[in-house]
C-alpha cells in the first residue's frame, strides 16, 4: 500500500510518546513492504516564526486553509491509498481532512487523547475526572482555562473542537482508538460507533532483556501532577518508614515536577532522580528494573511504559483504570492499584518486591502477553487489515482495497522466553 502519514510534531523540549508511536508505525510499514511518506509541521518551528508569525498561530488552530490547499495538491500527484492522520495540533489543522476529500483519498486517524471531547485531551480539570464539554458546546474548558491555565490559550482550541466535531465524524473513514477504554468513553459522548476499532500500539522488540532479580524500581515518564508522581513519592516515604523494599526507586523523566522531585531525592539512598533518558538508556533501564511503576491518575488511553516493560520481561505496577487494565493482568503480568489510593499503591510496591520468584513468573508472563498482543508482527497485521477496511468502505464494499498479504504478517523475532528456556 502506499501510505501517507499526517502529524504535526510535538515540541522535542518534552518527550512525546505520540512522537515515538508515529515514528515507530512507519517503521514498522516500511519493514513490511509498504510505501510510506510523511506529511509534516513541527511545533518546534514555532520559535523561528517572527512575531506575527507567532501570533498568528492560534488563528490556523481550528482551520488552516494553505495546509488544505498543499496537502490537497500533494495528494492529486501522488495519490495514496490512504491518509492515516495522527496529530494535527496547531499547524496542521482539521483543515487536512477537506484535503483528503478535495483529492477523494480516505482518511483514517489514531486517537492518541481524548481531544475529540476535550480541548486539552485530558479529561482532566483541577485535580479530578472532568466531562464537563463531552458531548456538548466546550464553553465549560474557555471559562476554566483549561488549556494551559489561560482562557485566551483555550479559545482556539475550543473553537476548533466545536466547528470541525462534524467534519471528523463525517471525514475519516476509521478512527484508531488504541484502548477499548477510551474507545468507550468516545462513544458514550457521541462518536460514531461504527467508525470506532481497537487498535493497541505495538512496541519494538527492546533489545535489552531482564536476566537477574533487578536493581530498582524505576517511574519512566513526565514528571507531573497527573501522572502520579506525587502519589508515588507518599507512597515510597511510606515503605521508607516501614524499612523499604531493598531496592532504589529511580525516576526518569521531565516536567513541572522536576525541581520538586529533585529535591526530594537528594541525599537519599533509596530514591535517584536520572533526568531524562534517550531511548537506549530507558530500554537498559526497564530490563535492570524489579518493576516498572505506572500510578497515573489520568485516564489513560493507553499506557506505553507498561507494555515495554512487558517486552522486557518485566512486570508493572499501575493505576487500575484507564488503557492499563487491557494491559496489565492483575496478579498474572504485573499489579494494580485502585487510582489515586497511597495505601493501595504502596500494598503493591510491597507485593511486587516482596518475592523474587513471584515477581519472575509474572515477568515471563507479561513477555508472552506483549508476544500474543503488542509485537510488531501483531502491530502490523492488525494495522494493513484496519487499512483495508477503510479503502474498502471509502471504495464502497471493496472495490479496489489492495490484495491480503500472504503467508506471515511480517518477520517475527524469535521469543525471548523460548530462547532462555522461560526467562
């Protein structure tokens, strides 16, 4: 097939898991014989625009008609299969979907967040579970400011969810939702069922595997209120009182929490703030972890550490809601804990490290999980039939849609747990 991938690049000053799923996806095609190009805007082009520039891009937010009109020639030339559009916030636009029609090319998107509801893609204000816009004008996020803490910042945002709710819904042929749990929650507040598959991300092969009992306990991810981060520091304080687990708690990671973490781990022997780790580091540390330790209290659509930390043979401890219930089987590849509860969070870090030949078993349990469910052999398959569901019905019933693959889905590396008799 011949694709063309939509994304607008999240700024590099903060590490996007969206950025790294995107650019593993078209790896992942290429490998697999398909034709693959990229149609991109990064938002860290933002900082050379001139003033003006500047402060014209909360205008392109809900629509950007020069985007409309080069996507739109790009696709008479080239002609593609299909366009599959990941993020398109804020220099790309919904603008990208009347290209897609202007040039009679199907669309498909993968709904990394809940922004089809939710200007900020959270569904999260002060602290807690928000549905205040779900399902209706998004007035509640503009007089709360939910974008960023500013109502000005919010406006575009909302304004952009509101004009263009239709032209999703009516422009893209499938959407991606990459959990059945934020699949649910979009039907609930009025996205079209039918157009609604379940399409997990994969994860690489890692390259880095546990072999021993594991030196620490390790939190990969943003530094933030939301993921958890400080639920887990009140959670670690409390096994410290208690005589702690034997391991270090090591964070890695960046965000508004930062200096807070910071100086909470300094001096200690029990906790070590990393900083942030390039993708090699982050593998090498996953396969040296006893644990890996998800406490978000977000709703998560998926929860990307917990299966990379699978792949590694390494169990996870996470929140018990969200994308991480469909990843984490409680008690069989890992543990969960009831959202937001430090007693329930700390019971878990306790259990986890507790019993070494425990925590092995659900190791080599969670392997075979992300061997059966989030491989890239997996990952591919699932992704060309998605694929050609929508050529067939854009085509209306199959006319045209490209030929199955034959034999395999792609190259699979060999287990792990077959290759080190279980490890």
């Amino acid at each position: 097939m011949h694709v063309l991938v939509v994304h607008n690049r999240y700024n590099t000053t903060q590490p996007s898991g969206e950025n790294r799923v995107v650019d593993q996806e078209v790896e992942l095609l290429r490998g697999g014989g398909h034709r693959v190009e990229l149609f991109e805007r990064r938002s860290d082009d933002i900082a050379a625009r001139s003033l003006l520039g500047k402060a014209a891009v909360p205008l392109l937010v809900p629509w950007n008609p020069a985007v409309r009109t080069e996507l739109a020639a790009r696709l008479r030339t080239e002609r593609p299969d299909l366009v599959h559009v990941h993020n398109v916030f804020p220099l790309l636009s919904p603008s990208v979907l009347a290209a897609c029609a202007d040039a009679g090319v199907p669309a498909v998107a993968t709904l990394h967040n809940y922004t089809q509801i939710c200007p900020p893609g959270t569904l999260r204000r002060d602290g807690r579970l928000c549905t205040d816009c779900a399902g209706s004008a998004p007035l509640p996020a503009v007089r709360h400011g939910c974008y960023r803490d500013s109502r000005l910042a919010t406006v575009p945002v909302a304004v952009g969810l509101s004009v263009n709710r239709r032209r999703w819904w009516s422009g893209v042929e499938r959407f991606f939702c990459i959990s059945a749990a934020q699949r649910e929650v979009l039907v609930r507040y009025g996205m079209p069922a039918g157009r609604l598959a379940v399409k997990h991300n994969f994860v690489p092969e890692p390259g880095a595997y546990r072999e021993r009992d594991g030196e620490h306990v390790l939190y990969l991810g943003r530094l933030a209120e939301a993921k958890g981060v400080r639920l887990l520091m009140n959670a670690w304080d409390q096994l410290a009182a208690d005589g702690g687990v034997g391991v270090p708690l090591v964070l890695a990671g960046a965000g508004p929490l930062e200096g807070e973490v910071t100086a909470w781990a300094a001096g200690r022997d029990d906790v070590r703030y990393a900083g942030l780790y390039d993708p090699a580091q982050c593998a090498q540390a996953i396969a040296r972890s006893v644990a890996v330790v998800a406490p978000s209290l977000s709703l998560e659509t998926f929860g990307l550490v917990a299966v990379e930390a699978a792949a590694a043979g390494v169990p996870a401890v996470a929140a018990a809601h969200g994308g991480f219930v469909e990843l984490v089987d409680d008690g069989v590849t890992g543990l969960l804990h009831k959202p937001g509860d430090t007693a329930s969070l700390t019971s878990c870090l306790r259990r986890i490290t507790a019993d070494p030949v425990r925590n092995h078993e659900m190791g080599w349990a969670a392997r075979r999980r992300y061997e059966r469910d989030f491989s890239p052999a997996v990952g591919l398959q699932r992704l060309e039939d998605e694929y050609r569901t929508a050529i067939a019905g854009h085509s209306g019933g199959g006319h045209g849609a490209p030929p199955a693959r034959k034999g395999n889905a792609g190259p699979r590396r060999g287990s792990r747990a077959g290759r080190d008799g279980g490890k």
